[in-house]
C-alpha cells in the first residue's frame, strides 16, 4: 500500500496494513469501545453532539494531508498514523550508533521503551481531561473549534502509543493500553503519571499559556523520540509532531491576541501604566502583569516535566539508542557522549550555579536548554505586541529555579530572577510572582462564552487569518447541546 495514502475504510482509519495484521486489528477494535466511553466521560463536556468544523489526515503526505469537515467530535475518525520509513534508516545515536534500526522491538531494552510510549501516552488523554470544561467558557466559536480540534488530536496521539503498545508489546502492552484509559487527571487515587498534567487549566488564558508552554514539551519530547533507534517509535513521533505544531500554534497566538487585546484597550483609554492593574481591570481586558503571573506558573510547570538534572534513566535511553536529543540528527559530534560534559545549573553549597557534569547524565538538562531558547522565541513576538503600543512592559520567563516541584531546586524557594528566598519571604511575595486568588477570580469573571459567529469576548482581539481561511462571520461550531 502507498504509507502517504491513510486507509479510510475499517473502523480505524490507518496507513500500517491494519488490513493485513488481524491480530493488532482486533486488539484496537477491541480497545475502541472503552476509548469511546472515556471520550464521553472525559472529552469536552457539554459538545458531543455539536458539529465541529475539524480537519482530518487523509494522508501524511507533507503537501495537503489535512481535510476539513464538520463532525461530532465522537465520530471522530481517530485513525494509526506513521510518517514514512526511510529506507536503510540506522540507528544514530548511542552503543548501537550505525547499525540497522529495529523494526521490532529490542529484547533488552523491552521495559525501557514500554516505559517511554506508556509515560507520553499518559500526557495525551491526561491533557484532554484538563480541558473538559472550557467549551462552555469559550471566548469565540474559532477558538472553541481550536480547543476541539487540540483535543481529538490529543486523543489520536493517544491512539498512536497505543497502536505501539498493542502491536509490540504482547499482553502488558494491552494491560498498559487498558491503565491509560483508567488514570485520571488530579484524582486522589488514580492521577496521570506526571505533575503537570494533574494540574487544571481553569481558564483560557491557562489554556493558552498551556498550549504554548506544556505542548511544546511535548514537541521537544517528541523530537527526542523521533530520534529513536525503535523505528516504529520515530516514524510515530515524525507524524504527531507535524499535529503538534497547530497546538503551539493555538497558544502562541491565542497569548498574542490577549496581550494585544489589552494593549489596545489601554491605548484607547490613555493609560499608559502597565502597572495600573485596577484601571486596566475596568476595561474588561487582562492586565500584562497577571498575564505574567501566569506565565511564570506554566512555565515553572512544565519544566519538572523535562525531569531531575542529573538522570540515570535519560543516559540509559540514550545509550541504548532509544531517546536522542534535540535535532540528534543536525548535531555534530560522536552521537555517543561517552566521555564528553555539559554544564548543568545546580545548587551547589547553597547557590545556584553551573557545573560540568558526564553529558550523558545531563541529557534532561540539554534538552531543557533548547526547550527554554524555543519557548523564548514566542514571548518575543509577545513583546513586540507591547511595544508596538508603546507600552513600558516586557514578559520574561522566570529563573529556572523559580517554583520547581522536581529536581534540585524543589528542595529551596527561588524569586523569578533566581535570587534565593526563605520560606517566609517565599510566603509573604508568591502573590507577586504567582497568580494569586484574587486574580484567579477576576479572569474567571471574565471568562463569559460569545458563542455568536464573528464576536470575541472582551479581554481578546479576533485573529488575523481565520480557519482554513474561512472568513470572519464562519460558523466554527454548530451547538447542538451546550
Ligand atoms: N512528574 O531520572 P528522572 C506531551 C520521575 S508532554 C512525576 O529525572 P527521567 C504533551 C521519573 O518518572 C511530553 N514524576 O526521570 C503536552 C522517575 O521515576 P521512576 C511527554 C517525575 O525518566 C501537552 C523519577 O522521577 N513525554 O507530549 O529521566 C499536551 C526519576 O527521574 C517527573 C515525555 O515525557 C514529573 N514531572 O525523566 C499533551 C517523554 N519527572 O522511573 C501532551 C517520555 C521525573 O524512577 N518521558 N519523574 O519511578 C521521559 O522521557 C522521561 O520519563 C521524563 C522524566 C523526561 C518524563
């Protein structure tokens, strides 16, 4: 069959021969209904039966795969998708560095590389369970067909580590495939796997910010994993990445529109203290310095997702060829890291500094690094907003050792320059750095549904392009049951 061409015609739409493997066949088909029940139990509350203007693969083909279409977000048609094999592809990292990627699982890394696809598997539906809610908070029908569309594309994800898991991995794959669907973000008993995805996303401004902070670890995760010598992994994580990038697309310019919304809103008002929150606030916008706040916390979370700086766990998937780093395939270097060091910030007798470390060990951190120079590309576009305006106001993303809950800094307390701070101090200024209750309460009082085709609630500016460049007044969502 042709890889680019998506086989549309069973149940699960797929471009790796479903057709001609019925035992993988059967065991999703035999998954499918337990996804379907925590769709509904989980997925976007309230819109089920609503017709989403979505797009859809029909090929991954790098030209056009996307189709659009209106669909009830049920019947979805969540589907196996792998970007192409590269013929004669090696293994290009690690102790297995030149010879032939495995297209079956290697028996000696088996409980490594389950661990890997059953840890991203987690963050998919984990994410989707955070933002059940906020359909009904919507600021405009674009954006409530955005949230819909990040949110079946997080449930194909899903499929995606799963397909690896019941194709590869025998009876604990399917065991592992079952414990997906049970976890459940933030509960007490049964949480998702890590941190971050146990924590809520409130509101859109949340949402934003956690598109364009927490997906693009996943991007950085996922370009660490396309790098995997376990080519059924690599040619999974190329395809999803190409979905990713309209995540972190839904975030960069959904912060954008909020910033320029405000920053509008002050212009037409004469004021031009970005600190005058209570003036702002009057204006129905979100005022720069809570839009920072907000930052900080995304931000500080999403970077205990990149794990503790010195890890055994990252070297041993590098060395064995399964986790590479970023880009591994533009780097120029041995690939191997053996007896090579990267400098690590760490608290060393009591200050934070940086010290050489084995960069096999330090690989979490390397990765980090480039996650930290990705995510400032976009707050740079934010503060040109700002300045556009003429506004005295610039977003910075905070120290890494501001409010970290995993790694060295977890045990200390941190401002958001890095400046070390006692508990106490920690106490009295964390509504400073953090959003405190009272902001939290003022963006829910905004967060009102416009719901009408063409208007966008108060505190955001309309995009620039619409959807599959549909006009301005296209109706994004046909509400059936909200
Ligand atoms: N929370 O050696 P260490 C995405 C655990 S996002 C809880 O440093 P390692 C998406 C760790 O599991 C991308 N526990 O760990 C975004 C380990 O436990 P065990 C998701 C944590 O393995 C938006 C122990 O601490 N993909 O796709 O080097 C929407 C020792 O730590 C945390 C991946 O993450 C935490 N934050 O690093 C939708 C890729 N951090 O084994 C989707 C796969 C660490 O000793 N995962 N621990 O019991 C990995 O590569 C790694 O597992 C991690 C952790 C980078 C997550």
């Amino acid at each position: 069959m042709n890889i680019a061409q998506v086989d549309y015609d069973g149940l699960i739409p797929n471009n790796v021969g479903l057709g001609q493997d019925p035992r993988v066949k059967r065991a999703l088909e035999k998954w499918h209904p337990g996804y379907i029940d925590w769709w509904k139990e989980m997925g976007p509350e309230g819109f089920q039966e609503s017709l989403v203007y979505l797009r859809t693969a029909v090929s991954v083909d790098p030209k056009g795969w996307a189709k659009f279409d209106y669909v009830r977000m049920p019947e979805y048609r969540w589907g196996v998708l792998l970007a192409p094999q590269h013929e004669g592809r090696k293994i290009p990292f690690g102790v297995h560095k030149g010879e032939d990627a495995w297209q079956e699982v290697p028996g000696e890394y088996r409980a490594m590389l389950r661990r890997l696809i059953v840890i991203q598997g987690d963050t998919e539906p984990a994410s989707v369970e955070q933002q059940r809610h906020l359909g009904k908070t919507a600021p405009s029908l674009y954006d409530l067909r955005n949230l819909f569309q990040v949110n079946v594309e997080e449930g194909r994800h899903l499929w995606a580590m799963v397909y690896l898991l019941q194709k590869y991995f025998g009876a604990d794959g399917r065991e592992e495939a079952e414990a997906l669907l049970q976890r459940r973000s933030g509960h007490a008993d049964t949480p998702r796997m890590l941190g971050a995805f146990n924590e809520k996303t409130p509101d859109w401004l949340s949402f934003f910010m956690f598109t364009y902070f927490t997906d693009r670890d996943g991007k950085m995760q996922l370009e660490a994993l396309a790098q995997s010598g376990f080519d059924p992994l690599s040619r999974t994580c190329r395809f999803m990445l190409t979905e990713e990038a309209h995540h972190m697309f839904v975030g960069e310019t959904g912060v954008t529109r909020v910033v320029q919304r405000t920053c509008e809103a002050m212009k037409e008002a004469g004021i031009t203290d970005p600190n005058n929150i209570e003036a702002v606030r009057k204006l129905g916008v979100i005022d720069l310095p809570t839009i920072q706040k907000k930052a900080n916390m995304h931000f500080s979370l999403t970077l205990d997702l990149f794990g503790n700086e010195i890890s055994t766990n990252a070297a041993n998937a590098f060395h064995a060829g399964l986790k590479g780093r970023y880009r591994e395939d533009r780097l120029k270097d041995d690939h191997q890291l053996e007896g090579a060091t990267y400098p690590v910030l760490r608290l060393i007798d009591g200050k934070i500094q940086n010290a050489d470390t084995p960069a096999l060990s330090a690989l979490n951190m390397r990765l980090r690094d480039d996650y930290v120079v990705d995510a400032n590309i976009g707050v740079g576009r934010w503060n040109k907003v700002i300045a556009e305006y003429g506004i005295p106001f610039e977003i910075k993303l905070p120290h890494v050792a501001f409010h970290r809950h995993i790694g060295e800094f977890a045990s200390i307390k941190a401002d958001v320059n890095g400046n070390l701070l006692s508990e106490a101090e920690w106490e009295k200024r964390r509504g400073e750095f953090l959003p405190s209750d009272s902001d939290r309460e003022f963006i829910e009082g905004l967060m009102q549904p416009q719901f009408e085709p063409a208007k966008f609630a108060s505190w955001i500016a309309p995009p620039r392009v619409g959807i599959d460049n549909k006009p301005g007044d296209f109706e994004y969502v046909k509400i059936a049951d909200a």
